[in-house]
C-alpha cells in the first residue's frame, strides 16, 4: 500500500539533545513537507523541498534541519536551537510542480522534550 | 499573499444533521484549489475533499460537499447527515498552483451529539 511514515509514534527527549524525526513515503511524490502543530493550533510550516537535494525554509524554520537525499525520505532534526520543541509533527507530501496537487499526510510524531 | 481563515473555533452538530464549516480564503492568483481535512484526536490528517478553481461544479466525495462560492472567495464543507464519528478538527487549506506551499486555517472543532 502507498502511504507516508513517521517514526517513532511517540518520541521523549532530555533537553539539550538533538532529535531526528523520520518521515517516508513510497507515493513517488517530488514534493514532501514538515509542519509542526501544537494544542489546539493549526498547522506551521517548518521546511519543504520540492525535489531531492533542494529544500526551503518555511514560516518557522529556527531550530530545526531538514536533508533530502533520497526522494522517499525527508528527515527532520530539531535542534537544541529550538526553544520550545515539545509539540506534534506531521510531514506530508505531494506531487509537486505547478498546477492542481494534493498533500497527504503521515500518522505524525509527539515529541516531549523532558 | 494567500490566507484562509476559519471563523469558527467550535460547532456542535445533532447526529443525522447537516453542518456547514466556513471558510473564506485570500489569493491574487487566478488558478488555485482549495481542500479540507478531518483531524482526530489521533492526530492524522485526512484529506476530504478538493475543489480547483476553474471547476464549475462544486465538489462532492460521498456525505462531504464543498460550497464554492468564487466571487465571495468561500469554500464552504457541507457535511450531511453527520455521524458521532465525525467528531473531529477540520482545517481549510489552499494552494495557487504556482506556488508551493499549503495555506492552512486555524481549524474548527466539531462536535456530534448523540
């Protein structure tokens, strides 16, 4: 079945430490995306790429570090940098280009840094 | 610049009723879609429904419709005869076709009474 993973579901922390959250899909999407959301909020923009090797900040991209190497794979790492990690990941993609596109979404991570 | 916005925060529904969730949006662009997605408390986003703007008729997946109304820039979900299990948060988002990030809203909570 086509589909986007996340791993780990749940995801504890000590302060200080980084973390990589990882995202996959076998959809053949160009176009994968990372958002972080915290209670009750909507959704935030962290990073996205379009296409392997290339990535662009999104609206809160302080803290955090994004690779594309692969096309099926595009991890997260939240830095010590970042202030208030705590808080619900979801990476989704999408086709990408110009034109109508749909973004789907993986199951998500709860990161608690302790 | 592209917004949405989701005037509210909370609605509740009587089971087997219809609901309407709003939504307006903000785009200079010509050629865009808008979209909706259920969140559960699970935490995953499902996507719902499309809508692209040069489509004539509103679009239909099973009990959801969309209420595209173009010159008011409204994306309205209609969900018809609502069961306990949509109980969830609803997110509004768009994206112009030349650009590529998604534009989400800051959700409404709907909640189904028995």
């Amino acid at each position: 079945d086509g589909g986007i993973t996340q791993s780990p579901k749940y995801l504890f922390r000590k302060e200080g430490q980084n973390v990589t959250l990882s995202c996959e899909q076998n959809l053949n999407h160009d176009a994968m995306y990372w958002y972080r959301q915290d209670p009750g909020q909507g959704l935030r923009l962290i990073y996205y790429s379009q296409i392997v090797n290339d990535f662009q900040k999104g609206d809160i991209a302080e803290g955090y570090s994004v690779s594309r190497e692969k096309k099926e794979s595009f991890p997260l790492t939240v830095t010590s940098a970042q202030k208030n990690p705590t808080a619900f990941y979801l990476c989704a993609s999408s086709i990408g280009g110009s034109g109508p596109d749909t973004q789907y979404f993986g199951p998500g991570t709860r990161l608690t840094v302790l | 610049a592209q917004k949405i916005t989701q005037t509210q925060p909370g609605m509740f529904v009587q089971e087997k009723e219809a609901v309407t969730l709003d939504c307006t949006y903000d785009t200079s662009d010509p050629s865009y879609g808008l979209f909706w997605y259920k969140q559960p408390s699970s935490g995953e986003m499902i996507f719902l429904i499309y809508q692209g703007s040069y489509d004539q008729q509103n679009a239909t997946e099973g009990r959801y419709s969309l209420n595209f109304q173009k010159a008011r820039k409204s994306a309205n979900l209609v969900i018809s005869a609502s069961q306990l299990g949509d109980s969830a948060m609803y997110f509004c988002a768009m994206r112009a076709y030349n650009f590529n990030k998604f534009y989400f809203g800051s959700g409404t909570k709907l909640n189904v009474k028995p």
